[in-house]
C-alpha cells in the first residue's frame, strides 16, 4: 500500500529540525529518524502525518564515553550500538538488548531515538534503559531538557517529548561492573517483544567480611529490573527488585524474585491479542524475569560473558 500524500522536510542540524516543527507549529508533524515505525505505520495502518521531518544529522549519529556516563546520539543505529566497543564495555545490557531488536535490516537502520520516541509496548530498548536508569536528552528552542526515564514513558506511543521538541540523545551511567541480561519471547508476527525482561544487578560483599575473598559472591545491594511487552509500557518491577535486595542471588531467590513480577500491575492492563492473552502474559513475565536474573547472576559469576 502507499501513504497518503504528505509534504517532506529535511533537517541538516538540530537547529534546523526545531525551526522546521516551529514552522509547521498548526499542522500533524511526525519525526523519521530511521523509519522503521513509522512507514509501515503510514502504508498500513493509517497514519496520516500533513508533515514529516526527516532528521540528517550526523552529529546525533554518536556513541560518547565518558568517565561514568556514555551518551548515545538519538540517530545511532542499533547495529552500531550493539557492535560498539564502548557501550559493550560501559553499558553491555545496552549493547546486548541492540542485538536483540528486529533483524538485520531494522538493527543497520533504525535508532535508539527513533525507538524511544516511539514508545512502541513491545519494544526492547525502553526496558534497557528503564533498568540502566538513563537519562533522555531533548532540545527544543529555550535550550535543553532532560527528563528520567522512569518519568519518560507514558503509555502506547505516548512519552514525555513535548510538541516542538526532539529527542537528541540517551545518557547511561556504565554498569560494567553489574550482573546485566536481557531475556526475550519474541511476538511471532512482528520480532517484537511479547515479553522481555532487562535487569541490572550489582552485589555487595560476601556475607561474612565484606571482600568476596571466600568466593561467595555476596548479596544483592542494588536490583533494576524492567518490563517490555506485558503492558501499554516499558515499567519496573519494584516488587522483584525489593524481593531481591540483600539477598544471594540463588536461584531461590530468583525464583522468589520472579514469582512477584505480576505484584506491581492490575490484571486488566496486561496486553491481549491473537498470540497471547493478557493472562499468559502474566505467566510470560515472571517467566523472562526469572530467565534474566538467572543470566545476570551467571554474569556475576563470570560464568557467561556479557555482550
């Protein structure tokens, strides 16, 4: 099928890209940054945008690592995330969750903002980055704005980006020295999500003295564990991140852990359609929860390298 008719814009800078959703202030403007929502969107499921923007801009095509932080470029492309030397070293559940995303095709030409932006249920980055405690960069004509990602998802294609704003950019904070995984079922149709569950674990000392010098590897002193797929939105789940606080990560407390991933969310809000009910869903993610840690623990234990 072919859209409906539509006038194109190109922006060369980020400047440029906020005049052109200045100028188009009245009308319906949509953002392509990569396509891969958003054409098949127009082709086949109705959206009718009077404008589309497509952003050219190589400067947010950029992986920076800084001392505790790597911040990615909105126009980075999954492929070059999940290759990328210095997100595989600082943030590896970024990099691992990048593989993850599409086939080859999607991962060499969408991007990290379009993803975010589009805040599709199913779609695997916004878990990464729930569970990396990122920060989501904007710019729009008074400056910039970062917002949280835990304040950034609002619900199906509904986010934080306000009307003449872009999305420039993602900040991470490294956790390379956590147990990370990202565990995935995949939906059949569309390679997105059905469920995925990413988490970040990072342990304390072992019980007795603090060092690890035993080989005991301690308890859990911090737990992010988020959700993609069972809902409108990527969330956590603070119910298995509580559940784990100072405990060993054992499988007795994976699986204790993993039995509270329904706790945090009604019934009626886990997704239903022709491949899953809302309540296999349910079953689905504590499931993946229980894969993930089970994952990251083997990664605390140097027992399965990491992205």
């Amino acid at each position: 099928m072919f859209p409906a008719e539509f006038d194109y814009e190109r922006a060369e800078s980020v400047s440029e890209g906020l005049d052109l959703l200045e100028q188009h202030a009245d009308a319906d403007v949509e953002i392509l940054a990569g396509g891969h929502s958003l054409v098949p969107a127009m082709k086949t499921e109705g959206r009718e945008p009077d404008v589309v923007v497509d952003l050219d801009v190589p400067a947010l095509d950029a992986v920076n690592a800084l001392d505790d932080r790597t911040v990615v470029g909105a126009l980075t492309t999954y492929a070059t995330v999940a290759d990328s030397p210095a997100v595989r070293a600082t943030v590896p559940l970024v990099a691992e969750t990048a593989s993850e995303v599409g086939d080859l095709q999607i991962r060499n030409r969408g991007t990290v903002g379009g993803n975010l932006a589009e805040a599709h249920p199913g779609a695997d980055l916004p878990a990464a980055a729930l569970a990396s405690d990122a920060t989501i960069l904007l710019r729009n004509p008074d400056g910039k704005r970062e917002v949280p990602v835990t304040d950034f998802f609002r619900g199906d294609g509904e986010t934080a980006v306000e009307r003449g704003e872009l999305l420039t950019g993602v900040r991470f904070p490294h956790t390379d020295d956590a147990g990370v995984a990202y565990a995935k079922k995949t939906h059949p149709a569309t390679g997105y999500a059905m469920v995925g569950v990413a988490a970040v674990v990072e342990m304390s000392g072992d019980g007795d003295d603090g060092t690890g010098g035993d080989g005991d590897e301690g308890t859990v002193s911090s737990a992010r564990v988020a959700a993609t797929g069972a809902v409108d939105r990527a969330l956590r789940l603070p119910s298995v991140e509580d559940a784990l606080a100072g405990e060993p990560l054992d499988p007795e407390s994976i699986d204790a852990a993993a039995a509270e991933a329904r706790a945090d969310i009604d019934a009626d809000r886990l997704r239903s359609d022709s491949y899953a009910s809302g309540e296999f869903r349910g079953e689905l993610l504590e499931t993946y929860a229980a894969r993930a840690l089970e994952r990251a623990a083997e990664r605390v234990a140097g027992d399965a390298p990491t992205a």
